[in-house]
C-alpha cells in the first residue's frame, strides 16, 4: 500500500511546493500566506537567525491610520504604479472601511499612494454599540468600529483585491458589500461593489416561510476571505452568538461578482458560526475547501451523523452546483458537553500540512485535533475516531494560530495558547503523526487570560539557520475583551527554547497595543505588524549593528525604595518594585516629584524600563547617586506619550531616581513597576545551567541543574497564567516538586548561593508540562480558568458538568495572610453581583470553606473579599483590604449547613455578602467594605473558591445555579411565564410596569439552568406606569427542561435579570384544538396526556371560562356562542405540562 500511495505522497508533495511558492514569490496575498493555511513565508532571503538580535533588528518606521487594523497587512511586490513606478506596496484595512496602500519599503514615504474609505454615502461603519443583543448589550469583543475585520485576498493575476465592508445608514439598515479594488489606484473594478445577500431553504432559528435569510447585521465576517478556483468565498460567524444567525460560506465569481454558491452550516438549526480565530478558510489541490463551525445545532431529530446541521465540527466541503456537499466530517464525542459550556470547536485555523493527507484544527476545552482530510472521522459517541489529539489542558482555549515550518532536519507544526507554553510538535512522516515525546517548549512567559498568540514563520527555503518563528500576542493582561499592549518576539523555528529578540528589549521597539486575531506578515526582509494603536508598525534591519548585552534579571525587585510622595497607604514606593503590575507606586499631585530605589550596591546598569499606570510622565529624568545625596541626571525624556518605556543605559550606581518634572495626565504620577537591569562589577557565584525536568508525572516533577560550584539554591516556579512564582529551597542540585496540576504547563529558575554566601543571578527560565489528568474532570464553560493558587500541598481540580461546579483543593487557608486555595474564575470590569449554592462540603476541618471570591490579582497577599460556607463555622465573610496583610473575617457561628446559598455584590470597590436557605430571603453579613481595589477599568477576577484548611487532604465541594449579574433598572417585572404551545413550540411572555430608559429585553435560554445564551432581542416601549405585555415564541425547544430568563437592558448601560421561566417539551403528542377560527362549538382532543382542566382568557388576560375534565373525556367540547367576536388564549394543563394556544372566536 505505501508503495501504491507514494506516488500520489510525491505529487501532493509537488502540489504543495509550486502553491506554496507560487503565493510566496510576489507577495503575501491572502490570511496566512497560503491556501494551506502554513502562516510560512518561505523565500525570505534577508532575515535570519543571525542578524535577528537587540541593537540589530528593531522598528524602522509606522504609517498611522484612521482607526483599529484587524485584517492582516497584505504585500504585492513589483506594483507598476502609474504615478510612482514600480513599487512594492502594502495593502492595509481598518475597522473604519478604508484601505490604504502604502510604501513597503520607503520609511520617508509617509503618505499612502492611494487610500479610499468604502462606506457608501449617508453610511458608516458599525460600531460595538449597534450589537444591541450582543453579550446581553456588553459587547467587548470590538471596542469601537466594526467595518473591514475579515483579511482581504489579492488576486496578482488581475491586480485585484476582494475585501468585505460593513455598513449602516440613518435608519438603522446594516449593509455588508464585497468590493473588487484595483490595487494600483484603488478604484472600483467592474462590477464592484457587491451587496451581499443570501438564503436557503430551511426551518432554521429565524427563517420566514420555510426561507433562512443572510442578516447583515447579526452575521460578523471575522474569517479572511478565500480566493480558489475563481470564486471568492466568504465565512460568517456572530456577534457573541446573537441570535438568530448561522454559519455561512458565500462563494462570489471574481469576475462577475455574481453570487455563484451558498452553505449555510445549520439550516434546520442554530447557530454554527465560522470565525476560526480570523483565519480564512482552507483549499486543497482539488478545490476542497476546510473549516470548523463553532456552538449550534448538530445533526437532526437526535441523529449527530446527520448532514444537514453541522456545528461543532471540521467540515470538508467540496463545491456541487450552488452549494457544497459535506465530503468529510469530524465532530468530538463530547459535542453535548462542548455545547453546554459554549467551548467553541474550531477555534482556530484548519491547517493543512503541505505534501500529507493531514489536517488539524482545535477546541476550546484545549484539544487540538489531527486527522485525515478525507475520512475525518465523522461522529462516534464513544470515541473520536481522528489519527491524533493532542492534550494541552483546560485552560489552553487554543484563541490562537498554527504555523509550519518544513526544514532541512525536522517538521514542525507551532502552538502557543494562552495559558498554556510555546510549542513545536515535531510532525512524522513514516507515522504521519506528530512525535509528542519530542516536543520542544519554550520557556518564556506567553499570553493569559483568553487571547493567545498569533504566529508566522520566515525562512530561505528549508535552510534551518535561516527559519524564525514570529509571534505576537498581548505583553500582559486579557486580550479578550479589552485592549492590551502588545509584544512581538522572534524564535529560532528549530529550537522555541532560543528567543532571538522581542520588541520590549527597546522602548523604541514597542509596539504599541496588541491586535487580536492578526498574524504578523513577513516579506523581503521586513515584519509587517498591525496594531489597534491606529497604526502599521513595521521591523526590519537597522543601520547600526550594536549588539544587546543587558539580559540580566531585574535588580531592583524588592529593594528598599523611597519617595518624594504617596498617594495613599495603599501606593507606597515599594509596589512600583514588587514585580506585581497591579501594584503601584502614586505620588501626591503637583510637580516635582520622584521615587528611587536602593539596589543595595554597586551594580553596572544596562537598562531601566518603566511601566506606567494611569498617571505618566510627560517630562522626566533617570538619575543616579551612590550615596542617594548626589544625584547626576542620565537620561532626560521630553514629550513621552507611551505608557512603557525602555531606556538603555550604560552607568554604574546603587541608588537610582526617576524624577518627574511635567505629569503627563491630570493625575498624579503613577508607576506600576520600575525595573533596573544590570550586574554587579565581580560577579562571585554562577548561575546555575543545563536545566532539565525529570520524573515527570501527573502531580509531580522532579527538577534538575548543573550547581557551577554553589552550595544552595532558591527555586521559584509557576503555572504559565500565576500571577506570583512559588519559590523553594534547595541544597543539592536538584528538587522534587509535588502538588502540582495535572495537564498544566510550568516555568521554572533556580538562583544559586556560593560559600560566601554571595548570590548569583536567577538561570534563564526553562519550562515543563506535568501529565494529563486521568480522571474524568468536564471542562470550565467558556471564558473560565482555574488554578491553585499559594503554596498548596495536593493539586486540586475545578470541573463542571450538568451546571455543577465540582471543586477540589487542599492549602492550609484563606484567611489571616494565608491564601491557599483551587479557584475557578473568570475576569469581569465594573459592577457586578455573583450567587451560587453550596451544595455540598466534605467535612475535613471545621474551617474548610468553599464560596465566592472577587480578587484584585491571582498573586497570594492580594486583596479579595470572600463570602463561604464552612463546614462548622456557618457562613463567613473575609476580606483583605492591605496587600500582604491580615484579612478580617465575620462569620454566623455553627448551625448553618450546605446545601445553602450565598451572594456577593460588587459596586465600586465595595462588597457586600448576603446568605440565603432559599435563594428568596437574603440575610446581608456584616457590613459592606472599601477593599480599595476594583473602583476602575482594570478587570478583577470574580469565581468560586475551595480552601481544605489542611494542607495534607483534598476538600471537595460542589456548587450550582452560579450566576453572574450587573447593575439595575427602573421598572417592575409583574410576571414572567413559559408555556408549551400546541405546535410543540414554548411561548414565553412577560408583562412589565413604570419602564423608565429601559433599551431592551433579551431572551436567554439554557439546558441546565446555568450557561444561559442569547436566542432573541425585544425591544421595550417604555410606556411608563402602563402595564405593557410582551411575548416571544421559541421554535426550537430542546427535548426535556427548557430554561429561560429575560437580561434587561437599560440605555444607560446597566443591567439585570428575570427570574426563569421554564417548560417542558415531553415529546408526547400534544392536544388538538379545531376548529380554530371557531363559531358555536370548540372541540379539543386529547393528546398522550389527560387533560385536568382547561382556562380560557380573553385577550386583556381576563379569564372568561374555566372546564375541568372530570370525566377525563377523549374530545372535551366547549361552547363559545356565548363569546364576542375576538382573540383569546386557550390554556390547557396536564399532570406535567401547560399548553397555550390562540383561538379566533367568530360566530
């Protein structure tokens, strides 16, 4: 077979190379460089991994734009311009529908040759704030515009570039076009633009008439375009699944622009969006083209195999007629449970690896999937029938991009999660498998949160000592929902364990903020970067050729500090020294003022980077004194505008000052860390060398170095999301580490003491990954991370299933200056209420404690207030207000047992806790308290908490109905109701009273009473003191318990919610009602179910008859000649269900 195969290997091989280089010779011309989708640039002849290094490879200029850049830049090289020549060009779009073409090469050709903005007249670009039922109206995942997302595609042949603009007018109407833009003037080619509509047969989630439509509005072109075959496709997801939408790929002649194929993942279903990450959709040498579709309905009536609706699952798609057909298929065995927790499948690219049959895509519960393109292995409840997965743990949610890398040696494909490390898995081509014993990691600290790092790589052909692997992703924060700076870095593409330089080395390197979903793009010598700062930001080689020296460990951290000023007790000079970027120094207001640190002694100082908060300095000065009298000022800054800066610096001191002479904001001066960089002038005691992890299991490591003649060492080690490292002592060169997390990733570095008891400098940071878990622990919902955090003895865990939180830890506490403890959390900005139940706590101490925390960081010593339920002191209310210091406790005393409910408010900075039996009557504990932290933007960490009090055993507890709110409004919800029609439908309704600035009602849904989504937007009539009634029909119940609740917007953006209103769909047969309209006489059939009694109610909700079925009669007749010619509801109950239907009287 594999000599019958080999052939066939070879011209795939052939294939592969002729595509790839065919798209790579003149440019970068679509998302990812390639149809497969590699992110590889492989005839980069310039840059390598010699001359990408700190004083060689750096920024060499920007070109500013009008706004956010989320499509990634796009090169032509040798354009005929007729009005500069032959140039090579740059081709960018911003989120405010312009596109501009600017010089690649020239940092003195500032202006664009040509830009054109493609908001028709009378129109502009969407904003976040027109997703009114997005996110139940906190819609964070665009933070302004919403015009060009999805990358454009260049045609070279015809010089012609396809992009997506979004639109919306005066009146509300939302238009999408796809333009044909010649690249040499940027005009309109023939036929151009396109308005883009679409339908397909179908009774989907908000079809008319049997007809689904394209909404324009609600459907978000996240995913690069694709251009094959002549067609241009185009992939549409949703704006955090608001609903109703679906999945769309809409195939548009290049030519004609003539809508030539229509796919729509869920016809008969929901959802099913396409977003990947904003990678485009892949093709391979037949026309094929790959991607995944994400949360929504699978199969039909019950049937996962079936073809017709198709979320949830990497799809093979070959073109038939105006459609495609479904070739190939794979959806994971544990769709149910992916659909519950909103854990998103394809999440990122579908990879093709050039010359295989291989294609791999991934999930958000941290599952990366390998399979054979042409048998993926469709649906199996009991086993994932695909060549490979690939674990990297819960919190890995895999935000993120492929890349690959073909070299002379060895085949990698790349991965850096969030929450998880950098990895190369080196791919077989005997077992066509990835060789994971050989996978190499990288030990430097990526991105957290729920945002993960995008990745490209540049190489001369397969030459190793020429291939770099590019990523970029945020230097700090959570990406997801907010805007963070950014950080791009370069690797040797053959060892991860090798940076070759980042852009933080330099401030003049910076950046600026991060942008999501957009790879870097790597051509003729050059690193083309998007950014959302408004501007193109591009690297190259510099003239001068100074090398970069200063990589020593921050010396100033935790030394003595002092200042000119505080702001507070809570901003002392210690915190900008910390190594906490919470944390921060604040100065009185007025100029000047300053801030220093002691390093201790005499070091030769190579640099110093400063980390801004809210308050920067406009004009201020670096100086240095040995005796903190005599001060010589080094560096003088005027005019800083940026928020980080990196200041190299050449000096010897012990005391250095920054001294602030002009703020640069309203506030005061405010630093969150200060950091000096340098070495003593005899260095005494070496590092310590050759790192290396053995004995590796699922909850221990065992970690070992080369000593370099030291007597002792201090180990410090975190997960990659920590906030803190977790420092042990060690004598011998080696130190065995237990407590540790299954499936996690973990960085390491060792600091060694010599003889005389001198200490040498921190080794560099190398990274490790413990097993994968064995026991079967359901994955977080969406947007959820846990962890252990402080000094734990036994790992814990943190699962969820059924909308049950299941919670296990051991530490010795929460409480006093103890924090030891599992936490399940996700990250929240402004007002916010949480509630849960405690539904059980095994009792292996009196104080263990399981509830809800809000915390100001996930570093020990934070501030938090917690509200738990213990097993023998009650409930208890903790906070610590200090960081660092004791926290305060108020508790009930014994007598309170689980299960039992607790609640914890936020508003500002304050919190307060409630205790509840029944989730009705709430008992406020304590008094509320000023814990000085959350008042501002910066996110807090808000989820359930597990502490055994005992650091030798595992606590377990379980907890249900956690639910998260925000804010209130002014009007009264007088009822809210759920009834089951007799078209197997479940009609809600819900009537209201004194609306007052009251936007909208959006209808949420759940299977479990606990992840609720958004099925539909109500808008409100605020109609004041009037009783208004409002109802909605969901046509697509789920069998079993359906779940609803109203989250009820204001204008002023606040929010809260109904209480839930359920129904059941028992899938018996319903009762029949006819006829229907009626005249004299109303006869109404059983149904699986007796009927009890029947109500009648006239339109204004007053009951006008009542039947009760005594008799328990097969058809129940009813006269009506007695009614009025009108509408009325006819409510018919069983033992087990309620049905309404409307029933026209005309005698």
């Amino acid at each position: 077979m594999k000599l019958l195969n080999y052939p066939f290997a070879c011209l795939l091989s052939f294939f592969y190379f002729i595509a790839i280089n065919s798209y790579a010779q003149n440019g970068v011309f679509t998302q990812h460089n390639d149809l497969n989708r590699t992110g590889w640039y492989s005839q980069e002849t310039i840059l390598n991994t010699q001359n990408i290094k700190a004083g060689s490879f750096g920024k060499i200029f920007t070109r500013t734009v009008d706004d956010q850049i989320y499509a990634q830049p796009l090169v032509m090289l040798h354009v005929s311009l007729s009005t500069a020549g032959n140039k090579n060009v740059v081709f960018i779009a911003t989120v405010n529908n312009t596109v501009y073409a600017f010089d690649a090469d020239s940092a003195n050709a500032t202006n664009p040759y040509w830009q054109v903005n493609l908001s028709p007249a009378g129109t502009r670009a969407p904003k976040n704030s027109d997703m009114t039922g997005a996110c139940g109206g906190s819609y964070r995942d665009f933070s302004g515009n919403i015009g060009i997302v999805g990358t454009p595609v260049i045609d070279a042949a015809t010089n012609t570039l396809y992009v997506v603009a979004r639109s919306v007018n005066t009146n509300n109407v939302f238009e999408q076009y796809l333009h044909a833009l010649d690249i040499t003037t940027g005009a309109e080619k023939p036929n151009s633009p396109q308005l883009i509509t679409a339908q397909i047969p179908g009774n989907g989630d908000g079809n008319i008439g049997g007809i689904v439509y394209f909404n324009p509005q609600k459907q978000n072109q996240r995913c690069g375009l694709l251009l094959v075959n002549g067609v241009v496709y185009i992939a549409y997801a949703s704006h955090c699944d608001w609903g109703p939408y679906h999945g769309w790929i809409l195939g548009y002649d290049k030519t004609t622009l003539i809508q030539t194929r229509v796919y729509n993942t869920t016809p008969n279903g929901y959802f099913g969006g396409i977003w990947m990450s904003g990678a485009a959709p892949a093709a391979d040498e037949s026309g094929n083209i790959y991607a995944s579709s994400g949360n929504g309905s699978v199969g039909n009536n019950g049937d996962f195999s079936n073809l017709k609706n198709r979320s949830e699952s990497a799809l093979k798609l070959t073109p038939s007629g105006t459609s495609f057909t479904v070739s190939s298929f794979f959806s994971p065995m544990n769709i149910a449970e992916l659909e519950t927790a909103d854990l998103d499948f394809g999440v990122t690219q579908m990879l093709l690896i050039p010359g295989t049959t291989r294609v791999m895509t991934a999930c958000k519960d941290g599952r990366i999937y390998l399979m054979n393109r042409d048998n993926m292995g469709g649906y199996n409840a009991n086993a994932n029938n695909v060549v490979q997965t690939i674990d990297l743990g819960i919190n890995a949610h895999l935000r993120s991009s492929f890349a690959y890398y073909k070299g002379t040696l060895k085949e990698f494909v790349y991965s850096w999660s969030e929450n998880a490390l950098l990895k190369a898995f080196p791919y077989n081509r005997v077992t066509e498998k990835f060789d994971l014993g050989n996978t190499i990691s990288s030990g430097v600290q990526g991105p957290v949160g729920n945002n993960g790092a995008l990745l490209s790589v540049s190489s001369d052909g397969a030459a190793d000592s020429t291939a770099v692997l590019w990523t970029s992703h945020a230097a700090n924060g959570d990406a997801n929902q907010s805007i963070r700076p950014g950080i791009l870095r370069a690797f040797d593409a053959t060892d991860v364990t090798k940076e070759l330089w980042n852009s933080s080395e330099y401030q003049t390197d910076n950046p600026g903020n991060y942008a999501k979903f957009n790879c870097p793009t790597i051509i003729n010598g050059k690193v083309y970067l998007a950014t959302f700062s408004n501007r193109l930001v591009v690297y190259g080689l510099l003239k001068t050729n100074a090398a970069d020296t200063c990589n020593t460990i921050n010396i100033a951290l935790n030394k003595i500090a002092g200042a000119s000023s505080i702001g507070d007790i809570q901003t002392p000079a210690s915190a900008a020294f910390d190594g906490n970027s919470i944390t921060r120094w604040s100065s009185a207001n007025g100029d000047p003022q300053f801030v220093y640190v002691d390093l201790g002694k005499r070091y030769d100082l190579c640099k110093i980077i400063l980390k801004w908060d809210a308050g920067l300095g406009k004009d201020f000065k670096i100086q240095l004194s040995d005796d903190a009298v005599n001060w010589t000022t080094y560096i003088s800054i005027t005019g800083n505008t940026s928020f980080e800066n990196n200041l190299p610096v050449k000096a010897s001191a012990r005391y250095v000052r920054l001294y602030g002479t002009a703020k640069g904001t309203a506030t005061a001066y405010s630093v969150s860390e200060f950091e000096v960089y340098g070495k003593e002038s005899i260095s005494h005691c070496a590092e310590p060398s050759v790192l290396s992890v053995t004995n590796i299991y699922e909850n221990a490591a065992t970690l070992n170095w080369n000593a370099n003649g030291a007597n002792s060492f201090t180990v410090q080690y975190k997960t990659v999301s920590a906030g803190n490292w977790t420092t042990v002592g060690a004598t011998t060169n080696s130190v065995t580490l237990n407590g540790l997390a299954c499936a996690t990733d973990y960085l390491f570095k060792v600091q060694p003491t010599c003889a005389d008891s001198s200490t040498g400098n921190y080794s560099a940071t190398t990274a490790f990954s413990t097993l994968s878990c064995n026991a079967n622990c359901g994955p977080l919902p969406t947007r959820w991370t846990t962890q252990d955090l402080g000094d734990v003895g036994i790992a814990g865990s943190a699962c969820y299933s059924n909308a049950v939180f299941t919670l296990k830890s051991s530490g010795d506490d929460i409480w006093n200056t103890a924090d030891a403890y599992r936490f399940a959390y996700t990250t929240n900005v402004g007002d916010i209420e949480i509630k849960t139940r405690v539904a059980s706590l095994n009792n292996t101490n009196d104080w263990n404690k399981c509830g809800l925390m809000i915390r100001e960081s996930l570093t020990p010593g934070s501030r938090h207030a917690f509200v738990a339920i213990t097993s023998g002191n009650g409930v208890a209310f903790q906070n610590r207000i200090v960081t660092d210091a004791e926290s305060f406790n108020i508790n009930t005393g014994p007598g309170i047992q689980v299960p039992y409910w607790i609640k914890l408010v936020k508003k500002g900075s304050v919190y307060t806790a409630y205790n509840s039996v029944d989730n009705i009557n709430w008992v406020q504990l304590g008094i509320p308290v000023n814990a000085a932290f959350g008042a501002d933007s910066i996110p807090v960490y808000a989820g359930l908490a597990l502490t055994s009090h005992d650091n030798n055993n595992l606590a377990t507890a379980t907890a249900d109905n956690y639910q998260l709110t925000s804010g209130t409004l002014p009007l009264q919800l007088l009822s809210f109701n759920a009834s089951l029609s007799l078209r197997q439908t479940i009609s809600l309704q819900w009537v209201t009273a004194f609306e007052k600035g009251v936007k909208d009602f959006i209808v949420q849904k759940s299977t479990d009473n606990n992840l609720y989504k958004d099925i539909a937007t109500v808008n409100a009539l605020n109609n004041g003191q009037f009783a208004e009634t409002y109802n909605y029909e969901d046509r697509f119940p789920v069998k079993g318990i359906n779940y609803y609740r109203l989250k009820i917007t204001g204008f002023d953006g606040a929010v809260t919610y109904s209480a839930v209103a359920s129904a059941t769909l028992t899938g018996t047969k319903a009762p029949f009602l006819s006829p229907n309209p009626t005249s004299g006489m109303l006869y109404i059939t059983q149904g699986s179910e007796t009927i009890k009694f029947i109500n009648m109610y006239d339109i204004g909700g007053r009951l006008v008859n009542r039947i009760t079925n005594a008799s328990a009669a097969n058809v129940i007749t009813i006269p009506v000649n007695n009614l009025a010619n009108s509408t009325y509801i006819v409510e018919m109950r069983t033992a087990t269900t309620v049905y309404k239907e409307k029933l026209v009287v005309h005698n």
